[in-house]
C-alpha cells in the first residue's frame, strides 16, 4: 500500500505541578508511519498528538469551543457580539438557521483529526519492541476512549456520520453509519476498555488530563442518557456508584472557587482540557500553538473598566436573565456562576453595551485581569482557564437519575449537590433532577443535551420563550446539516433529512 506520510507540528513539552505537562510534543518528522513508531517515546509523542485537538475546539479559525456552542442553542446564554452580523455561524446556531454551508464546520474536521491521531495509536502501539504490555495497553485504552470522546462530538452535532475504528487507505471513504449505530459502536467500544481495567480511577499527580476510568465512566453515561438506552442505565449507575464509592473525588466548599486558577484539577474535577498561559505561544497566525484559550476573552465583558478586576472582552455568551431568576436566594451557583455587573459593582459604568446585552456575563470563563500571566505572543489568545468537561457533581447527578430511572432512590447523591449550593429544593423526581442540573450547569454545555434528551426542547426552546428567536426548535432541528464540503467529497454520503 502507499506509505501515508506525517508530520506533528513542532510543540514543547511543558512541566509544572499543576497538571498542564500532559498537553503537547516536540516532533518534526517526515519519516513514513509505519518506519517510524520504534520506540516507546515515539510511541508517547503519538499518544500526546491524539490528545491535542481537544484544545482546538476553543479555536480553529472559527470559534467553536463546545460549551458555548452547546449552550447557544438551548436557553440560558444568548450569542452576542458585537451585533447580528458578528460571527455569523455562531449567530445561525443560536438562531436554529445553519445551513450545510454555513455552520461551525471546523467541529468536524477537529474531531476527525483526533479519531484518525487516536487510530494512529491503536495500529501501531502492538508493534514497538520494548514496551511492556502494561504500558501497550494503557495507551490503548486511553486512545479508545479519545476515539469515542470525538465520536460523540460528531454524534451529538451530526447523527449520521462516516465511521471508522482503523485509519482509512485511498480513497479514504468509509460508511455512513445512522446515529443509533454510531451510538453502538462507541459504547461498545468503552465498554472493552472497562472489561479490560486498565485506566487508573484518577490521574497521577502531573499527569492530569489524561484519560481515566472515571472520565471514561462519565463519557458513558452521557451517551446512555443522550440516547435514552434503558437496557444501560443500571450499568451507567453502577459506574457512577464506583465513582463515588472510590473515595477519590468529593464537591469543594466553594462553587465560585472551581472556576479561579486555583480551583483547577480540585478534588471535584474529573477530567478538563488543559491551557495555559505561561509560556503560551498561540497567536492569531498560529492558533495550534501551545498556549491558552481564547474564549475568556470572546465572553469577557464588553467596555469593562479595570477597577472591576475584569478585562474589557467581546461581550459574546450573554447570560439571559431568566437564568439569574432559576435561583432561589442563597444558592450559592448563582453568584457563582453568573456576573451580575451592576448589582455588583454599582458604581461603575460599562464602556459599552453590545448585542443582546442583559448586563449579566458568565462569570466561570470570564476573562480576569492577569488571567494570561506570562503569555508571548497573542494576549487575547492566552487566557489559562481550564475547559471543565466532567465534574462530580455531575457524577452525583447521573447517579441520582439514573436511580430514579431504574425504580430506585437518589435523593442521596441529589441532595449533596444541594446542600452544597445552600438550595431549599425538595423535589425528587427526574423532573427535579433536571431543574437541578441546569443550576449547576450554566455555562458548561450541559442544558441544550438535557432539553433534547428529556424530550423537553419542543416546549421549552421556542421563541415564544426567548427575547432573541423567531424559530421554534423542532425535532428536525435535532441534527445538523452535514458540511456541504464533505458531501462534495463523498458522493455516497447522504445529506441529513430536512437540508
């Protein structure tokens, strides 16, 4: 067969105690794949690779990082900018208007490249001499459950997607398997990494950002419950339940602390997307480069002045003022995780006001001052502020769910979410299970899933709702429009219904 070529772009391997070191690789090479992986670092740095588009979601020449694009099309944040023109995929994605041409696109083409990076492991990794099969198979796991981590990016997004387990030979096309099929193949593939046990449940001290058995977990139970799959619900709560029974992760006292730098990797985070700023080297004409994230600042407060210790951002992800009023007084995720400007800071006056403006930010992302403390190159593009994917609150939520859901009581891990937030809220049914999760979850790309799921966005996402939409969501809004490019390139790919 034709020998495919490759190069990894050229990264530096960076080491501090908080956990940021599993992020990138030095590599140049034009040696052939099959030529090259004869050694266990060589084998590392093709692991590393395969974690490395997780960080481009934030910023591919689009901006795309998931949460906001998940939580735009639900109801709690707005899009913004600086008015309807301004970026305009994300404004057609908030509006329920994407077109196979118009859309953020560049989602696809970043979790196709960490499938392939993730399958360039799971070929090669057998055939270096010199590793012991405890470390093989460590590497296989972790890179299964990447494969299937963009996998359910693309099955969320899209549905019917092209799907492939080994790297493709020319022509490179490979079938179009439905949703539901997409769906089995990747919970069948987390569930041989499970029957194998090898992932540790937590990471190892500056090791942090690799996969785990929990994030792994986490993952599985997301599927489960996006596709109502009854017959594993009680195996998701029983994962859940090994989670919590580990003992290796416990909710902090301070919601509002999760979201400062020091809240990174505490003892409630299961798995983030690591950034940095030290050192941070991403620029507008190298947005893969090593560095932080740009989104900060795309949600920033517009015309901030600096006695507010904030940084005057773009003013995009404006939070509706339906979500402040969710809140009873008290809980404590309201002031943590929404900024209310003015109620803080009566005095001060915003420089300017922009589209779809409430005057109230997302506080857990917002850009702070110093917040890109020893960047070199493009400020805006640096902020440090992890992506948090998986928290145990969550952990505590999908068990309680899950419990009802499968005829049992899950008040127990219900009601310690709640006495940490300082909620009142009594209900325990799954119906309160939900309202709960969209006070704990405001602003992480959780809400819009919830609504789909539950077989609640038909009534709650319509624009008799909503200040800003003139469409309602409908079922057939459910899956995007599959990228006009890629059904250029496939003549066998088939457009889904509706576009």
């Amino acid at each position: 067969m034709k020998k495919i070529f490759f190069a990894l772009s050229a990264f530096v391997v960076l080491l501090s105690s908080c956990g940021k070191d599993f992020v990138t690789v030095k590599h140049n090479s034009s040696e052939p794949l099959d030529e090259y992986f004869i050694s266990e670092e060589r084998m590392y740095q093709s692991l590393v690779a395969a974690y490395d588009p997780l960080k481009w979601f934030d910023y591919f020449y689009q901006y795309d990082s998931l949460n906001f694009v998940y939580d735009i099309m639900a109801d709690d944040i707005y899009c913004g900018g600086s008015n309807e023109g301004d970026q305009p995929t994300l404004v057609k994605t908030h509006f329920y208007t994407i077109t196979p041409t118009e859309q953020c696109n560049t989602i696809w083409t970043i979790a196709y490249s960490g499938i392939n990076r993730s399958c360039v492991v799971l070929e090669y990794v057998d055939s270096v001499e010199g590793m012991s099969e405890e470390t093989k198979a460590l590497y296989k796991a972790e890179a299964t459950v990447l494969k299937a981590f963009y996998y359910n990016v693309l099955w969320k997004l899209w549905g019917n997607i092209p799907y492939y387990d080994k790297n493709l030979e020319s022509p490179y096309f490979t079938e179009q398997l439905t949703a539901d099929a997409v769906y089995a193949k990747c919970v069948e593939n987390l569930e041989s990494v499970f029957e194998a046990d090898t992932l540790p449940m937590k990471a190892a001290a500056g090791q942090e950002g690799r996969v785990t058995k929990a994030m792994a977990y986490m993952l599985y139970a997301e599927m489960v419950m996006i596709q109502n799959d009854t017959e594993r619900y009680a195996k998701a709560l029983g994962y859940m339940e090994e989670i919590i029974n580990s003992g290796q992760y416990a909710l902090v006292s301070d919601y509002a602390g999760i979201w400062e730098e020091t809240g990174e990797w505490c003892s409630e985070s299961i798995w983030e997307i690591n950034y940095i700023s030290e050192g941070g080297a991403r620029s507008w004409g190298s947005p893969l480069a090593t560095g932080g994230s740009v989104y900060p600042m795309l949600i920033g407060v517009s015309g901030a002045p600096e006695a507010s210790g904030y940084v005057a951002g773009w003013g995009f992800s404006p939070v509706a003022e339906s979500a402040w009023e969710i809140f009873e007084e008290g809980d404590q995720r309201r002031e943590g995780s929404i900024l209310n400007f003015y109620a803080e800071f009566p005095d001060l006056k915003l420089g300017e006001e922009r589209w779809q403006y409430t005057g109230l930010f997302l506080k857990k992302y917002i850009a702070r001052q110093n917040g890109n403390h020893g960047q070199i190159a493009d400020g805006d593009m640096n902020y440090g502020n992890n992506q948090r994917v998986y928290r145990y609150a969550e952990t505590l939520l999908n068990a309680a769910e899950l419990a009802v859901l499968t005829g049992k009581d899950g008040s127990l891990y219900l009601n310690q979410v709640r006495q940490r937030a300082g909620s009142t809220a009594s209900g325990v049914d799954q119906a309160s299970i939900i309202e709960e999760r969209h006070k704990e979850f405001i602003g992480e790309g959780k809400r819009y899933w919830d609504l789909v799921r539950t077989g609640m966005a038909a009534t709650v996402l319509t624009s008799a709702n909503h200040e800003w939409r003139n469409v309602d969501w409908t079922a057939g809004k459910r899956y995007w429009p599959l990228p006009q490019s890629e059904v250029d390139k496939d003549p066998n790919l088939t457009q889904n219904v509706g576009y």
